[in-house]
C-alpha cells in the first residue's frame, strides 16, 4: 500500500511539473525563512540563561521621570548596593559593578581591553566559569585581576598566568588571581578582565562610593534568597531610594537578570524584544503564505485529479483511504520542499549572520534539530495538506466525472479567499518595510543641531593628566598646528552619555533634573553647536569654572526669562548662566531633548578633533604622529563620531536589512502561488475566452477583463494588509520621540508595487491564452 501511494505521488509530481515545482518552491522558501528567524529569536531568548541562579538574580534598574516623558536608566548611586544588603531581609547578596576600558601591559604586549570592576561576590552570584583559580577568593584582594581564556593566551601563551602581574593604564598593576572561560555571545555583560571594586574606590574621589548625590554611574545587581521574595523586595529597593535620597526622580524596581538583554530600554536604545515579536510575526506571516500556497495549488491541482478519485471510488476506494492517500502525498511533498529549504538554510546562513550581525550554527545532524524538523514536516504537511485531502476524498463520483466541481462556486470562493488572505499578509509585510525604511531615513538626514562630520574622538592618558597637569594642553597646541585640523576639545564623557544625576533647585521647591557635560574650551566650536545668546567659556575669564551654560530646554523648564547672567542653584550649589545654547539632540532619536547644562574641568576621558577632511588618510597620520610624541606608551585608538551615532541604531539597521530580505521572500511565495492559480485558471478558462473572441472580443479587451477579475481581490487584499501594517506600525513609531508619519505616499507606493508585482506575474500566461486560436479549444464543443 505504502509503495503504491509513494508510486502515485511521484506520478503526480511528474505529471504537473510547473505546479509542482510552484509548490515545493514555494513552501521550501517559507520553510527556510522560518528556519532562519527562529534559530535568531531561540539565540536572542538564550540570553543570560546560563546562570545557574538566574531566577534569583536581578539588576537595580530605575525609569527617571522628566518633562512627562519616564526614561529608563540602568545607573544607581554608589552607596545603594550596601544600604540594599544591610536594610532588606530578602536579599543575599548585593554589588557593584562598573564598565571600565584599560591599556593593558605585560612585558611589552600593550592592548586596550574592556572589563569591568566588580563586588567580590561577584563569581558567586554570576555563573562564568573558572579555568584556573578559585572563584571564591578570586576578587578577595585589591590590586587582582581575573582575566578570560583568549585574554590569557594573548599574554601568556601556554604559561600559567597566574601569579603573573599586568599593568593597567599605567595606573596600578594587579596580579592574575584567575581565568574564566571566554564569556558566552548570550549574555548582556561582556569583558575581558574583571578587577574588584575595592580597586576602584582607591582610583576616585572617596566622596563618590557614600555620596547618593553623585551621579548613578554604578550598576547594581542583587542576588535574592527566595525569587517569591522578588515582589517584596521590588517594594523595598523602591523605598530605600525615597528614603536616603528624596530628591532623586528615579524610581527603582528590580528586574531578572535574564530580562536585561531583551526587555532593557536604556542608553535611548529599542527593547530588543520589540524585534523578536518583529520577526516572530513576520516568520508566522511567511509560513501562513507558503501554507496558503500549498492549499492553493494543491486544491488547484486537485481539480485535475477529480476524475482519477471518482473512478477510485467507483472500484471500491472508501474516504479514509483517499483520506490517508493524499495526507501522504502532502506530507511527501512538504518532506521534499523541507530538504530543499535546509539545504537554503546552509546556503544562506553566512549571510543571514552577517545580516543580523550574529553567529548562528544549526547543528543540521542533531537529534533535536531532526526531531524538530520531523515535527514541522508533519505539522506543516497536516496543515496544508488537510483541506485538499478533504475535498478530494468528498468528492462525488457521479459529479466529478461530469467535471461539475471545478465550476462550482464554492471552489472558487475558496480559491480567491486563500488568495486575499496570502497577498494581504505579503502587502503587510511590503508597507512594514517601507515605513521602517523611511524612518531611518528620516533619522540618518535629521539635523541632530550639531555637525558630527569628520570628528573622531580617542580616549585619554587620564593617569598622565594628574600626575602633569599641562600634558593635554600641550598635546591640544600641538595637534592644532596640523594643517587639516579645524578644532579640538576635551570632555568627561562621550557625547551620548552625559552625567545625568544632576538638576536645578527652582524657587519654588522644585527640581529640574538635568544632564550636564563636563567639558573643555572650544567644546562647542569643536562640535558646531549653536550658540543662541550669551558667550562660551573662554580663558579669559579665570570665574568661568564656576559658570554654567545651558540648552534652551533647560532654560525653557526653568522659567527664566533672562536666562544670561542669572545665578541658579545646582545640586545645591550657586552658579552664574554666561550663554546659552540652542538645543541638539544628545542621545538617540527614541528620546526627547532633555535640559542639559555645560561646566568645565580640566581633566578629561575623550578628546574630539574635528578634521577638515580634506585627506583623511594624510590627516589621520598627522594626528597619530602627534598623540605618539605625547603618549609614546599609548597605542593611538581612535573612532568616528558618525560611528558611535550609527550604533545607537545597530539593531534596527539589522532589523531593516532583515526585512527587506523577507519582504522579497514574502512577495516572491505569493506571487509563485499566483503563478500556479493564473496558470490553472486561465488553463480552465480557455474555452470562455475562446467563445469571447468568436463573439468579436479583442485582445485588448480580453485583456482587461482578465485583469479585473485579479484586480478585485488583489485590491481587496491589499487593503487588510495595508491595515493590517498601519496598525503594527503605528505602535512601534511611537517608541520614538521623532518619527515620521504614515501617509498616502507609503498607501500609494505599497499598492503599486502589488499592482506591478501581480502584472508581471500573470502576464506571460494572459498574453500566451490569448493568443490561442478559438478553433483548437472549441473543437470538442
């Protein structure tokens, strides 16, 4: 039985090669898209699963309210993790933790490396695993440092490091108190060294780690004894902030460690989740328009069948047989079209990862991946197959050998439904992509109100500055004599992190957070911000280290209405406005601008030179020449400033290429299943047109008539898509503070293309039927 119906199959298959080769194409493509995006949302859901107390582990996490608009911050006050282990029962355990960058030094072999200062608990409350050493003592010193695998065989080679002593950024040594294993891809803390922060409260300030006042620039994780304490303790760690700091507008609230990666909307970046609900809609829309297809096509071609299943009838075939037969075939087919689909999967995946910026590796030969795919293959098969089984098998022979069914107005109804269903998801997917398309590109060409050309920026020999305080000037002078050098400048963070703990004390009691840069003179000048009234710093003025500029959100906020020359309270300090400048936007487009004010220091972390770019290469030389004459231990690292801008939207522009590879995808299987439904159709109807041009019809008319019955439905379906894209999109723009607006241009250009898309599709068949000659398909009549 079971080779008789692989024989039929196989018979089907050869006898309908363009309808077969339609549908296994067809569902190998939504196969292998399928494929591709769920191996993407199984790695992005695999984040921080590994520990082995993830149910337990939180970090501190906290949305700042401000002009009405809440943002959420991952930095909390220095003193906050002591005051969370000594004040609330629930929790364990409780550290620190600081993102740090060091000039790494052993023996000549000089690299910058990123790390992070952390508690001692750390390897306690976090599962990375040791190589060598002892994650209990590990972090028990000060000057120690626990490095990775790959970090230790860059150093070291095959030795043993341990023991062995590093100098960091020529600051401290530490010596190497153990090797952990190289951090997994999967998880949201990534490094290369780890030094306790008992090391760190030695490098700054005292009054930073016991002030609550001074800035969140620490993160803060808890491990918690019990996770049903979880709720209890999300209440507590709330309070603690009112209670040691009442000024603060952050509200604090506790979230799982493996929630971080995907659900964390901080440093003005999208919540990754938002992206896999994203592709996950876009995989379930690709695998409904190859299932649609198959249906389609295989009810399609069913027609052609009827007679052979009456006649199985008329010899004594019951339903569940012809039942049982046509599952089989459905689930040949479907098994067929998944070996062509993994097959593109393996093809394409190289590509997939470069696309989305990861390293995927299906194990095609495991047993859970084949258990998977035998799955899908049945499921996949169950699903497509059941509607065309069904009706063949109900097939009434004394109608179908009349070959009464395929006129029927109940196929036909099922056919354009399916239709409308597979072109409405694929014109939602088309007007999805061009509205995210034209949102980054409204965002790469909005004026940021600051010129961010040919700006590179490196980081600073901070250690150097202490111990010489006329070091940056002189390397400021010098790399100022350089020709295609138009300005330089120094700052205590990067330009898309300023200090955010800081606000305005008001007259009335109020409070106006505010976000301050510390910077250097010719700061503005550097950059190209706008100056609207007032003066910049200038050293000839010795008062202006106690003045402050501000943006005009901030003066705006603060109701001042001769905002030059007042005198504010800051942080409970008196300080002079001397200008104020117009405001530019400082963080990613996700977020508004935010009052922000300007004071300066002496010492910095970056530097920013703004090169005229007239030559590039040649001026990028001069300026290594000049940073090796001043920094002869330093590697010069540098990067644009264009750069570090484009990262903020690194994901989404994933996300973007991403789309507009399953759009194509999604066009392309609903256009093969109009192929094969435009092929059968006007196969069907050859004799209707043939009648038509004996009554005296035209090409052209019998063009047009054509066209219209597709038009119909195509425009039916277009219309839900479209709606169906509206409303998905409407919600995402929202997360941003700036955004376009959906308008006819994006209505217009989606319905075009399904207009071209469904020309170019039926066309050849349309042209090829008419141009048949009425005597050859009316000679039976």
């Amino acid at each position: 039985m079971l080779k008789n119906y692989i024989k039929i199959a196989f018979r089907s298959l050869f006898n309908n090669k363009i309808h077969s080769t339609v549908n296994i194409l067809g569902l190998a493509l939504g196969i292998a898209t399928c494929v591709l995006i769920i191996a993407w949302i199984q790695d992005e859901l695999s984040y921080d699963q590994f520990h082995t107390k993830k149910d337990r582990l939180f970090m501190v996490m906290g949305n700042e309210t401000q002009d009405n608009t809440i943002t959420e911050v991952s930095g909390t006050p220095a003193p906050l993790s002591p005051a969370l282990k000594n004040e609330i029962p629930e929790i364990d355990q409780s550290i620190r933790l600081y993102n740090t960058r060091h000039l790494l030094d052993y023996e000549g072999k000089k690299s910058y490396e990123k790390g992070i200062y952390a508690g001692k608990q750390f390897f306690d409350m976090f599962s990375f695993s040791f190589v060598k050493g002892n994650p209990k003592t590990a972090l028990s010193g000060v000057n120690v440092i626990v490095i990775t695998q790959s970090l230790a065989y860059k150093y070291f080679g095959n030795q043993n490091p341990l023991g062995k002593t590093i100098k960091m950024s020529e600051s401290f040594s530490a010596k190497v108190t153990g090797v952990i294993k190289d951090i997994p891809t999967q998880s949201h803390l990534q490094f290369n060294f780890v030094i306790p922060t008992r090391r760190l409260q030695k490098s700054v300030n005292p009054k930073l780690f016991t002030a609550w006042n001074r800035g969140n620039w620490l993160n803060t994780y808890v491990l918690l004894h019990k996770e049903e304490n979880a709720s209890l303790a999300n209440t507590k760690v709330e309070n603690i902030i009112k209670k040691y700091y009442p000024e603060s507008k952050v509200s604090l609230f506790l979230r799982p460690v493996n929630d971080v990666y995907l659900h964390s909307q901080t440093d003005g970046k999208s919540k990754r989740i938002q992206q896999v609900y994203m592709l996950g809609l876009i995989a379930l829309f690709i695998f409904l328009i190859a299932c649609v297809n198959f249906v389609n096509l295989s009810t399609s071609l069913s027609l052609r069948r009827a007679k052979e299943v009456g006649l199985r009838k008329v010899v004594g075939a019951t339903r569940g047989q012809l039942i049982q037969q046509f599952l089989g075939e459905a689930l040949f087919v479907t098994l067929i079209a998944s070996v062509i689909g993994i097959t593109i999967v393996e093809l394409f995946l190289p590509e997939f990862n470069n696309m989305v910026g990861k390293r995927l590796n299906i194990d095609f030969v495991g047993v859970r991946f084949i258990l998977y795919l035998l799955g899908g293959v049945l499921f996949t098969g169950l699903l497509a197959g059941s509607y065309p089984a069904f009706v063949l098998a109900d097939f009434a022979p004394t109608k179908v050998l009349k070959g009464k069914f395929a006129k029927s107005r109940k196929g036909r109804k099922l056919k354009r439904g399916l239709m409308i269903v597979q072109f409405s998801l694929s014109t939602a997917l088309v007007m999805t992509t061009l509205i995210i398309y034209h949102q980054f590109n409204y965002i790469s060409n909005k004026n940021l109100g600051f010129n961010s050309d040919n700006i590179i920026g490196f980081e600073l020999n901070y250690a150097q500055q202490a111990k010489d305080p006329n070091y940056y000037s002189r390397l400021k002078n010098d790399l100022l004599k350089i020709p295609g050098v138009k300005g330089v400048s120094g700052a205590r963070h990067h330009i898309t992190n300023y200090l955010s703990d800081y606000w305005m004390d008001l007259p009335d009691g109020r409070k106006i957070p505010m976000n301050t840069a510390w910077v250097g003179y010719d700061y503005l000048q550097t950059f190209g911000i706008k100056l609207k009234e007032g003066r910049s710093f200038s050293k000839e003025f010795a008062q202006d280290k106690q003045c402050i500029l501000l943006n005009e959100k901030a003066v705006s906020m603060m109701g001042l209405k001769d905002p030059v020359n007042a005198t504010v309270e800051m942080n409970g300090k008196k300080v002079k406005v001397i200008g104020v400048v117009k405001d530019y936007h400082f963080k990613s487009l996700y977020n508004k601008i935010t009052p922000l004010s300007f004071a300066l220091i002496s010492n910095f972390n970056q530097s920013y030179i703004k090169l005229k770019g007239e030559n590039i290469t040649q001026e990028l030389a001069s300026v290594r020449k000049a940073w090796q004459k001043h920094n002869p231990v330093y590697p010069f690292e540098y990067r644009f400033l264009d750069a570090d801008f484009e990262q903020l939207y690194k994901s989404e522009q994933s996300l973007l290429k991403a789309m507009n590879y399953f759009a194509f995808l999604a066009i392309l299987i609903a256009c093969l299943g109009l192929f094969g439904l435009a092929a059968h159709a006007l196969q069907e109807n050859q004799k209707e047109i043939g009648i038509h041009k004996v009554l005296g019809a035209s090409i052209r008319q019998i063009i047009r008539w054509i066209f219209k019955s597709y038009a119909i439905w195509i425009g039916i379906a277009s219309v839900i898509g479209m709606g169906i894209a509206y409303y998905v999109m409407q919600t995402w723009l929202e997360d941003f503070a700036y955004h376009i607006d959906i308008d006819f241009r994006h209505i217009a250009l989606t319905a075009l293309i399904s207009v071209v898309t469904t020309l170019l599709t039926i066309s050849p068949f349309i042209w090829q039927t008419t141009r048949v000659n009425p005597a050859k398909v009316l000679k039976d009549e």
